[in-house]
C-alpha cells in the first residue's frame, strides 16, 4: 500500500502516541483501553482533521490555489484546523459555519473554536440550520472566481477519497505500533460523523489484513444512513489506493445508540465520560465527538459487548477546544 504517490504536507505531529488508560481499565473492570492520541496531531491544538488536510491542502497547493474554503457547524473542528493550515501555507480562507444546534450562549457562538478562527485570519459566513451548506460553499467559491481568486473547495470533515488517504496512514501507523508493542488489539471504536476517519481507517485496516474491526459511534446520521455512507466512501477510498472491492458491506459497524438529542448537543451520558477521563486519566474529551465515543464505550463495557482481556483502542480524534464553547453544560 504505496501512500508515498500522493502529495502530502507533512504538517503533522506523526506519529501520536499509543496510550494505555489505566485508570479508566481498573474503574471499568473489563476490557484493556488504550487510546490513539490523534488529539496531538498539532497544528491549532491538534485533532484527526491534521491527518486528511495533510493531503488535501497538498492538493490544493498543487493546483495553485490561493483561497481555500471549507463547511461545518459553528464549534467546527475541521474548519479550526484547515484556516491553521491555510495560514501557515500562506494562503486565504473562507469558512461557512451553519448553526445546527440552536444553543444560545455567548461561549459557544464566541469561544472555542471559532475563537481561533478569527485568530487564524478566517472570513466567515454564518448559515441558519438546514442550509445546503454544499450549494453555499459553490456560491462562496464562484463569487471569489469572479474576483479573480483560484479556488479550492473541501466537503465536510475533509470527508472525501483524498482525506480519507490521512486515515489510511494512520491505520498503518497504529498497526507498526501493536506490532512493535506486541499488542493484539480486538476492536478500535472512535466517533463516526462526515465518515472519512472510519472510511479511511477500515480501508487501511481491511487493505492489510489486520482483522481488527473498527466500531464507529455515531454523532448525527442513524445506524443505516451512516453504514452507507461509511461504505460509500470507503469503497472509494479503496480504489484511489488500488485495492477496488476490498471493503465488504458487512465491514462497516456503526452504532447510533449515542447520539442523545442530536449532533452538538452532549447527553448526560457523554458529559459523564468527559469528566470520567479528565478526572481518571487527565485526559480532556470534546462534547461533540470523543465525549459521545467515550459514553458508548463505557456503556458497552458494561453491557458486556466487549469482554475482559479485550484490547480496545479508542481513537481520540482531538476537539477539546470545543469545551470553552460549552460551559454551561458543567455548571
């Protein structure tokens, strides 16, 4: 599996770190956890967005882009980190952000991340929920065109075959490491959204054979809707590296028993688990993502589905800036 044909940018932190939870292990009295540190990926405090923009902004200097733009809700990490990588390129950014949870708190419209934002030298746009945030980000482009502007556009998440490509690389890494640490890992289990972490992680991790199945927990779409778009995306991901037909339907797992009251909005559950791993492990979670992967872990161990002696490796996809945009959740 030859990444090396790819332009990429090697912006990123690489390799993070492979941990054991401990703590959390004891507390839980079941399975190993050992968590992925994809939260250290650098580039604006870091998260799983790193690995794909490394091939997408590589992309788009190949194409002699000046002005990048990208999609995603208000406390959006992937918008965060792709002006982070604009500016160091040196290139402009414009973000549309849509409103999708209806929480009216000046920390969330103001903090966290879209905070950086502004520090990163973004222009912003600010959609109601239900824009069709594709369409917007089109008109956005052509109104630059127009100005004279060379474009380059990326879906939500970083979420096409190109990004995938960063997740493709990590499950490469992740496996070195269980090799070099002599660690059999039975399931990894992250949070699933715009689908190109798991689509690249389960075509890296079917493309070597690992037989290490990949859980993703759902943070917005239902169990079936989100399998199809994991597969969707995966499959394409598979035949951009050369190995066409390699994933199996039945490869894509998702559960959307975590999603609580939708995307954004932390359950009691998730903010269980964010302040189970601060204060266990001295390991921050996001309310949007980790936290509800973090919940359905918990949950799952103790319902049984993963057993004593498992290893389970939780991959940290980063976001806990997001937090300064939810503190009234921990009040």
């Amino acid at each position: 599996m030859n990444l090396s044909r790819f332009p990429r940018l090697r912006y990123g932190h690489l390799p993070t770190p492979l941990e054991h939870l401990g703590n959390l292990t004891r507390e839980l009295n079941g399975p190993h956890i050992w968590v992925k540190r994809d939260d250290c990926t650098g580039m604006s405090t870091g998260g799983n967005k790193t690995r794909k923009l490394e091939f997408l902004m590589a992309e788009a200097e190949a194409q002699g882009a000046d002005t990048v733009l990208t999609i995603g809700a208000i406390q959006s990490n992937h918008a965060r980190q792709t002006v982070a990588f604009a500016a160091r390129m040196g290139i402009a950014s414009h973000i549309l952000l849509e409103d999708r949870t209806g929480i009216d708190d000046p920390n969330y419209k103001n903090s966290g991340n879209i905070l950086l934002d502004q520090l990163h030298g973004a222009t912003i746009e600010k959609h109601p929920d239900g824009t069709d945030m594709n369409a917007a980000m089109e008109s956005a482009a052509l109104r630059l065109r127009e100005l004279g502007r060379k474009t380059y556009t990326i879906p939500g998440g970083g979420s096409n075959a190109t990004g995938a490509l960063g997740y493709v690389n990590a499950a490469l890494e992740l496996i070195t490491q269980a090799n070099e640490a002599g660690l059999p890992i039975d399931h990894v289990v992250h949070a699933t959204g715009s689908t190109g972490t798991q689509a690249g992680m389960l075509t890296g991790l079917v493309g070597t054979n690992s037989g290490i199945p990949v859980l993703g927990v759902s943070v917005r779409a239902k169990k079936e809707l989100q399998e199809e778009n994991v597969f969707r995306l995966a499959s394409a991901t598979a035949e951009k590296i050369g190995c066409p037909g390699a994933i199996r339907r039945e490869d894509v797992i998702v559960s959307d028993d975590y999603i609580g009251e939708g995307y954004g909005i932390p359950s009691a559950g998730t903010i269980e688990a964010i302040q189970m791993l601060a204060q266990f492990e001295g390991l921050l979670l996001d309310p949007v993502y980790t936290g509800k992967a973090m919940a359905g872990i918990i949950d799952l161990v103790h319902k049984g589905f993963f057993k004593s002696g498992e290893n389970i490796v939780f991959l940290h996809t980063g976001g806990t800036v997001g937090l300064f945009g939810y503190t009234s959740f921990f009040r």
